[in-house]
C-alpha cells in the first residue's frame, strides 16, 4: 500500500525575522509564527490524519501541535528530522557571515549543495537523514496518511532527493515559505510522487514571512537589509564617539537632553560590558555602523530577567525592519547566560520606545515609579523548554 506523508516545514521562529542561522539551535515560535501554525492547523483539520510526526526542535514541535491537536493525536518527535546542523554558524547574524567567511558564504548562498559550515553538515546530507527517516515512518504507518513537519533546508534537501534531481539541480526546489506543505506519496516500490510542493496558499499575504521580508525569488537567499554586531571598543575614538552620540539620543526622551553626561554614560556601558563584551554592541550593516544595542547586565543579575539597556538605529537606517534583529541579538546573548525573560522598561512618556518593544513581542506586566518619572514593564519570554 501506499503511505501520504504531507510534509510542512515550521512555523515562523525567532531566527527568520532575527535573521539568525538557526540549524540545530533551538528557538521559539514568533507571534506571526504563533498565528501561522493556527492556520496550518486548519488546513489539515478536515484531512484524515492518523498521526502526526515531528523534529523534537521546539519551532517543529509547536508547530505540529497546532495541525495534531483537533485530531486529538500526539507529537511523535524524531530527531533525525532536525535541520541542517550548521556547526560554528549556529545562532550567528546571517549578515556576519559574509565579512568573516565571505568565500563559504558565496557558496552557501549560489552552490549551497556544497557548503559545509565549520562542524557541521551539509543540505544534502540533511535532506538524505531526514528522507531516511521519512520512509521509515512511510513503512511503520503504512497505507496510512502522515504529517511531518520538519525546517527548510532539510525539506529542500528531502525534496531534490524524492524528486531524483541531482545535488547540482537543487536550486530547482527552492525555498519554501515557513508552514509551507509538499505531498508526499511513497509507493511499496520506493519511488516517490509528489503531487505538489512548497505550497503556502494556506497563509493570508499579511502572515507571509516571505512576503514581510520582501522575499520575492525563493531560490537565493532574502536580500532584505541585514545587520551583524560587534562589541563597542571604547579605547577607539570613532567607537566611542558614535556610542555615547546614539546614547543621548537613547536618553534624552526618557530623562532629558541634560541628564546623564557623556563620562556617565560611558561608566554605564562599560559596567554592562563588564559581564560580558557584546552587551553593548554596534549593529553593522556591511562594514557600516548602523545602530546600537545595550543590555542592562547589572540589573537583575541574580535573577532570571535579563534587562534591556537601550536600543538606536541611525536615521538613514531606519525603517528597513532592523528592529527584530536588534532584540534577537539580545535573546541570543541572554540565552547563553541562562536568562528566562527579556525586560524593557520604557518611560510611559515616551510612546515610540513603548511601541518598539510590544511590536517585538513584548507584553505590559506592570508600571513603576522613580525620581526619573514613570515607566511601564514590559517582558517577553525567551526560554526555549
């Protein structure tokens, strides 16, 4: 008999829109990606589905929940249905990866069945794992009707093998948009039909992540604007002078043009940096300083909040969506120290700052009073459990 195996790559995560090389890393569902998963759920709740499968990634794992649970089935996680392992790239800006590694980075984006990053594997051999592992689940579920959901270079990988291309025509597949669905058939005789792949037909345009990111050719890479981040090195003129510049314009909406002065600002960031380098870290667009971004490392220390510190992004840089990657440069540095919660605490006052943080996933859970004025508390939950 023949098994149905609709193959869907996850919901949006932290790492589409942080625009992070998330392989084996584990990250969280956005709230777009949250609404995504939704409506895949719906796609498939008037299928007959008998059972539904899973990378035990959490991204997959979520998203499996929302087509498995009005069918009343369990999540059946497979490890060999894991992304890519992307080795030393892991949790790293997309955009750093051209300046440090530009020739591998080439490679990746134009002869990507080639490119193996350091330690780590490539789309073939993730693709060939998880096709393995596909037609396992075809043989124990047989004559049945199967979801897999799985992430997007091993579903490209699955499908340039199932369609008996070869690794050199995998740029015929494409990318496929996040909860995007192929059909699968595997018959008694190994062969494979796929009636249709890559589809996304499911999702609204406003719950696109193809369409956020302006992503119109999903064979290369998005070319949509991208930032990588460096320490502040204060022993460097320019780095000093650009950081304590974007600093007032961080302070003066909250505390006034004459608050703090330059020599406090720069105790202030130095004492973050303490802790760890990158707390406060310019956002490079190319080799060009486009912004900034500082974690409060000292406040809070002993807890499980990490508290935000500041965000500026530099006029001619702004409106090109470098928020998100500003905040998924903090979840990344907080993750590694171990922190559960992602704080902001803008002046109520200053409506902008309050805007930017609830747009990137932050909620109010209380307000507080001092000699500054009044501020709202705001949190977003980074731990991935």
């Amino acid at each position: 008999m023949s098994t149905t195996i609709y193959l869907v790559r996850h919901a949006e995560a932290e790492g589409n829109i942080g625009r992070r090389c998330h392989g084996q890393y584990d990250s969280l569902l956005t709230r777009r990606g949250l609404e995504q998963a939704k409506v895949v759920g719906e796609r498939f709740r008037k299928e007959p589905i008998d059972a539904v499968y899973s990378s035990d990634l959490w991204r997959a794992r979520h998203t499996a929940l929302a087509i498995a649970e009005p069918h009343g089935l369990p999540v059946i996680e497979r490890k060999a249905l894991r992304e890519i392992d992307m080795g030393e790239w892991e949790d790293k800006a997309w955009a750093e990866l051209p300046v440090v590694q530009p020739e591998l980075y080439d490679t990746w984006c134009n002869r990507p069945w080639l490119c193996r990053a350091p330690g780590g594997e490539t789309i073939m051999e993730s693709g060939v794992r998880a096709l393995e592992e596909m037609r396992r689940i075809a043989r124990d579920e047989d004559g049945k009707t199967v979801v897999v959901v799985s992430h997007g270079s091993a579903i490209r990988g699955i499908l340039t093998r199932a369609l008996g291309l070869r690794d050199d025509e995998m740029m015929q597949v494409g990318w496929g948009d996040n909860t995007c669905v192929a059909k699968m058939i595997f018959h008694d005789d190994g062969s494979i039909e796929i009636p249709y792949r890559n589809d996304n037909s499911h999702l609204p345009k406003e719950l696109s992540t193809f369409y956020s990111l302006k992503w119109s050719d999903s064979v290369d890479v998005p070319a949509s604007p991208q930032m990588w981040f460096r320490p502040v090195n204060w022993d460097d003129a320019a780095d000093k002078a650009m950081a304590l510049d974007l600093f007032h314009q961080i302070y003066w909406p909250t505390y006034g043009k004459d608050t703090y002065t330059d020599a406090q600002i720069e105790a202030r960031l130095r004492g973050f940096q303490s802790v760890t380098p990158d707390a406060v870290s310019f956002g490079m667009v190319d080799r060009e300083i486009g912004g900034i971004i500082a974690i409060n490392t000292l406040e809070n220390r002993d807890t499980e909040i990490g508290e935000m510190g500041g965000t500026c992004i530099l006029e001619k840089f702004r409106g090109f969506g470098f928020g998100p990657q500003l905040i998924g440069n903090a979840v990344s540095v907080y993750r590694r120290m171990g922190k559960k919660v992602l704080q902001a605490t803008p002046a109520k006052h200053n409506p902008g700052a309050v805007k930017f943080y609830q747009r990137n996933g932050f909620d109010p859970v209380g307000e507080y009073t001092d000699e500054c004025g009044e501020f709202f508390i705001l949190q977003r939950n980074i731990e991935v459990k």
